[in-house]
C-alpha cells in the first residue's frame, strides 16, 4: 500500500512568515497609495484575504471591497505577488 500523504502532502495554513510578509507588503503599498492619490485617501482599507486553489495570482474584488491574494503561488514567487498586491490595490481604488 502506498503512503499517498508522503506523496501528496495536505497543504496546511501557509508558513505564518511569509503570510506576514504578503500582509506587510499590502500596507505599505496601500499607504503609498493613500499618499500618491488623493481621491483615495477617503477609501476605506479593503479586506486582505487568501486562498490556496487557482492559477489567478490575486483577485479585486470590487463589491466586496476585498483584495485576495494566493498563497500558494505567494510561496513559489514572493516577488510576482508582491507586484499582484499593487496590481490589486490599483484595481480596487
């Protein structure tokens, strides 16, 4: 019989280190911006969320005033999703 966890391992919460990095970078770029663009500064703060499923690297959800982010991919390529989190913050303001 065949482990299939050692082969496909179930994929925890993601390392709390790098999650706190994708958070820090969301501020900064959601300060710089609230600096750059005036019509944003009266914005509120949109939601940062995560997911782990998909090829799409971020998603502004418009409606829900939300910028999710995936984790996943965030893990493979920290700085492709640190240019998705301005991309995202861009799309939602």
């Amino acid at each position: 019989m065949v482990d299939t966890l050692s082969i496909f391992p179930i994929m925890d919460d993601m390392n709390p280190t790098i999650r706190a990095e994708m958070t820090a970078e969301f501020q900064r770029v959601e300060a710089l911006a609230r600096e750059l663009f005036p019509q944003y500064r009266t914005a509120r703060v949109p939601r940062l969320t995560f997911f782990i499923k998909g090829r799409n690297a971020g998603v502004a959800k418009l409606g829900d005033w939300e910028v999710s982010i995936n984790e996943y991919l965030g893990a493979q390529n920290r700085e492709m999703i640190f240019n998705t989190i301005s991309h995202e913050i861009a799309s939602v303001s």
